[in-house]
C-alpha cells in the first residue's frame, strides 16, 4: 500500500531505528509510548486486519510470537511483557496495517484501553 506509514518504515523508504529485522517483519519502538518500554512488531506484507491474512499469511504471526521470547534483552522482557494487537477503530487501531505492541519495563494493571 503506497500511502501506509509502517509499509514505508518496512522497505526502507522512512528510515527507523530497527530493533529486529528479518525478510518477514520489522521490531521498533514506538514514538507514541504507552508504558516504560513500548515496541512495535510489524509484518512487513500489508494487512489492515487479521481477517484478511490468508492462512499462509498467518505464518508471519508465528514467527513474530516465536521471536519475541527471544529479544528478551533488546526488548527489556525480563520481568513480563503485555502483547497487544488492535482491530479497527472502535479497539484504537490508528495505523492501518497490522502490528503486533510489545509492552514492557513496569507493572501493568488491567488496563484493556493502555
């Protein structure tokens, strides 16, 4: 998608400090933060929604969940972390691409709207 701001942080053409990178997808932080440590996972293939990733595409998602444990590190995890991931306006999604929060660095409550 041509006017998508995280397909332009994926291919280059916005240049982002990237906290993880592979053919698939992209971990930054976000310039929005909603706690201490605030990343953001995101596919580098275009999806606004889950309901329009093929099972293939799916995939992705997996290896996004499977790597995070693993920049425990880099993503400040050691003590817990929140994964949250917003569908369509009424859950706040603002960017229109799929994307995956990572929330870390200090202790969260029940918080569904953080």
């Amino acid at each position: 998608m041509q006017d998508c701001l995280f397909c332009k942080f994926a291919n280059g053409e916005i240049p982002v400090t990237k906290v993880y990178e592979d053919e698939n997808f992209i971990i930054i932080r976000d310039i929005n933060p909603q706690c201490k440590n605030h990343f953001l996972a995101i596919p580098k293939k275009h999806y606004k929604l889950l309901a329009e990733m093929t099972a293939e595409d799916s995939q992705t998602l997996g290896l996004i969940l499977a790597k995070i444990p693993t920049l425990c590190n880099e993503l400040e995890l050691q003590n817990g972390y929140r994964l949250v991931i917003n569908q369509g306006d009424d859950a706040g999604q603002t960017v229109p691409h799929l994307h995956i929060h990572i929330l870390s660095g200090e202790k969260m409550g029940w918080n569904p709207a953080r």
